[in-house]
C-alpha cells in the first residue's frame, strides 16, 4: 500500500475508531483524525508515529456542531492535498425506552447519529465531487437491520438512516469514482459498551478492528462485520418473524 493513501476517521479518539486508525497506519496511511477529545487524539498519535513512522494530521471535531464539520473536513483536504477515504464513524450507543422520560437522551442519540452523520456525508461528498473519486464509509450496526425493542429502538432506527443514506447515495454513483460502503458491525467489545453484558459472537475490539479494516479495503456495497457469523445473523434478522428477532436481540 502506497504512503501516499489518506483516509480521515471521525470519532478516531477511542474504541473503533482509534482501532482502526491503527489497523490503517499499520498498512502505510495517512491519517487524518478527529474528535472532541484531543489528548487521547494526541497520545494516539505518538504511539502511531513511533511504531509505523506514520503521517497523522489531528483536529478537534465535535460533529454535532456542523458548521465546524465541514471546516475541519475542508481543513483536512487542503493539509493532504486529495483524501482516498472518509469513514463516518463517530457515533452514540445510548438509549432508553420511548415514553419513559429519557427523550432528551434519545434526541441526542438521533441528533448524533443521524444529523450530524448526515453532516459528515455532506462534507465528505463536497470533497469527493470536487475530486471526482474516492471512497465514503458509513459504520452503521447490525441492529440497523429491523426494528428493535427497548433501549435499542431509536438507536436502532438511527443506524438503519445512516444505513439508507449510504444505499441512496451508492445508487446516485454507481458507474463513477466515487465508491460508497455501509459496514454494519456485530458485537465487539469497546470501551463505550465496557459495562455491558457479554454477548454472543462478542469479539474484542482489536479483532473488531481489524475485520473492519479489512472489509474497508475491499470496497463492498455492504458488510457485515465480522462475516462470520454476522452475515447470516443478518440474513436471519431481515426474514424471520418480528417475534423471533426480538429473541435474538434480546
């Protein structure tokens, strides 16, 4: 892999993000990242120089303030000279039953993943259609693949918008350069779900990471990730019945 490739990880400052930026520096990137949280950015960064002599360029990025997503994708464009690939990574996992007196929590699940997904897509494809190539990531979830009860619920909705953004747009550009995928992955252990039960086919975030990383160079359409057992759990989740997902999920 050429040095001279560049992606740009949003929310790149801890759990999948970060995973993947090391998954990619150790596969010769550039990397431009971004979070709200500038030390941890900051210490991956040494550890990333020091062990793949990589090129990292850094900027504080808090996606739900969209005008500054767009600056700071434009910044990062104009530092490398072309970006290859944008992953739309930076996300929220909290939720609470509808009707139960958590609506400002849920908002800001739906804001994050939703408007301010749809900001990033905004500011990544201004940048691709200016370029005329390169390659859009949405990380979406396997709970994007029905409606899920619970605490799942609006989160699970959020990530099938994002998930939809991505088909529309793949649809627009089929036959161009510009390349859309939708990666939607299963159970993997980080440090925003540390605190929860352990899960079937749960992997750990290094392995999480490194699956993702190898289904982004592929450039599919879409992804389950890890494949196995993720591409038939999805499978399963589209076409039984609502009452045995909900058995899955549970």
């Amino acid at each position: 892999m050429s040095s001279s490739r560049t992606i740009l990880i949003t929310g790149a400052s801890s759990g999948l993000g970060a995973g993947m930026a090391r998954e990619f520096a150790a596969r010769g990137y550039q990397l431009g990242l971004c979070a709200r949280r500038t030390d941890r950015l900051e210490e991956l960064r040494t550890e990333l120089t020091r062990t793949h002599g990589a090129r990292i360029e850094l900027a504080a990025l808090d996606v739900n303030d969209h005008a500054q997503v767009f600056k700071v994708l434009r910044e990062f464009q104009q530092r490398f000279g072309h970006i290859d690939r944008i992953v739309v990574n930076a996300g929220s996992g909290e939720g609470r039953r509808l009707g139960t007196g958590h609506f400002d929590l849920n908002r800001r699940t739906a804001e994050t993943n939703c408007v301010a997904a749809l900001a990033q897509i905004e500011a990544a494809m201004e940048i691709f259609r200016a370029q005329q190539a390169g390659h859009l990531v949405l990380i979406s979830s396997m709970s994007a693949m029905r409606g899920l009860p619970r605490h799942l619920t609006n989160y699970a909705a959020t990530k099938a918008a994002v998930a939809h953004l991505g088909e529309g747009l793949r649809a627009e550009l089929m036959g161009t350069a510009i390349k859309v995928s939708v990666l939607y992955p299963g159970y993997i252990r980080t440090e925003m779900n540390a605190g929860a039960k352990r899960l079937p086919f749960e992997v750990d975030e290094q392995t999480g990471s490194r699956a993702l990383a190898a289904a982004i160079e592929r450039e599919p359409a879409k992804a389950c990730v890890p494949g196995w057992p993720w591409t038939l759990v999805g499978f399963l989740m589209r076409h039984l019945p609502l009452r045995l997902v909900v058995r899955i999920s549970s």
